[in-house]
C-alpha cells in the first residue's frame, strides 16, 4: 500500500484550532506531544503543524486561515482522538500537573485497557490509554 511504508502512519487526525499556537503549547506541555514541524504564514498563524506522539501523529492548523479544508472544516464540531500510551498514570499526572481538563481518571475497562479522557482548550476530546488494536498488514 503507498504511504505505508517505513513503519509510517497511514493515518493522520487532523485538528483545526481558533488558537492553534495555543493549541500547540497544550498537546506538548500537557499530553507530551513532540513537535515535528510548525509552518507560520506572514501573520503569525499556523498553517501547518505536525505532532508527534510514539509512532502516530496529528496534523494541526489554525481556523479561518482559507483554503479547501478550512472552508470544509467551517461548521464541524469538535473532535476525539485515542493515543497509546505506556504509562496512563504517570501521562494523566503530567496533564494534570498541566492544568489540563480531566474527563474521567485513569480507569481500568472491561476490555484489558487503562485510560482516562481529556479535554483540549478548544473542546476537543483526547483519550490515553493502553489498548492498541493489531491491525493485520
């Protein structure tokens, strides 16, 4: 399958934000996002920012900026993404320690994951946890 090769993501959430920069600051300060790579347009906002976090990523950018998927993304609601995580309670300590709002604790489910759920500034919904689903190749 193109795209998938070299152990990469075939599949990329991707967030549009008021305050993208902002945005930004949380997913790495609180979530332990690492940033790839940020593109600022002559104005300041953020055209395009990948984030990374174990092997997947998320594509971030700023609302109102023009363009096909801006005008597309217009009236959309918020979004909830599910990142694996090694350790759920000490990444839930880091986002608390954050200031980040927590939606449910560290929760041991039915189906063997630990996780919890948090909610980014703008409203979108980002769970931790560690169930990783095999997906055959």
């Amino acid at each position: 399958m193109a795209g998938t090769s070299g152990g990469r993501p075939s599949i990329y959430p991707t967030l549009l934000y008021a305050d993208a920069k902002a945005a930004i600051r949380q997913l790495t300060e609180a979530f332990g996002f690492t940033e790839l790579s940020v593109f600022e347009g002559e104005d300041g906002s953020v055209l395009h920012a990948e984030l990374v976090q174990g092997n997947g990523a998320v594509m971030v950018g700023s609302k109102g900026r023009g363009g096909v998927f801006d005008a597309a993304m217009k009236d959309a609601g918020t979004t909830g993404v599910y990142v694996v995580v090694d350790d759920v309670d000490a990444h839930h300590r880091r986002a608390v320690d954050h200031g980040a709002e927590i939606l449910m604790p560290p929760t041991d489910q039915d189906y063997g994951s630990r996780d919890y759920m948090a909610q980014d500034l703008e409203g979108n919904v980002w769970s931790f946890g560690t169930y990783a689903p095999e997906i055959a190749g």
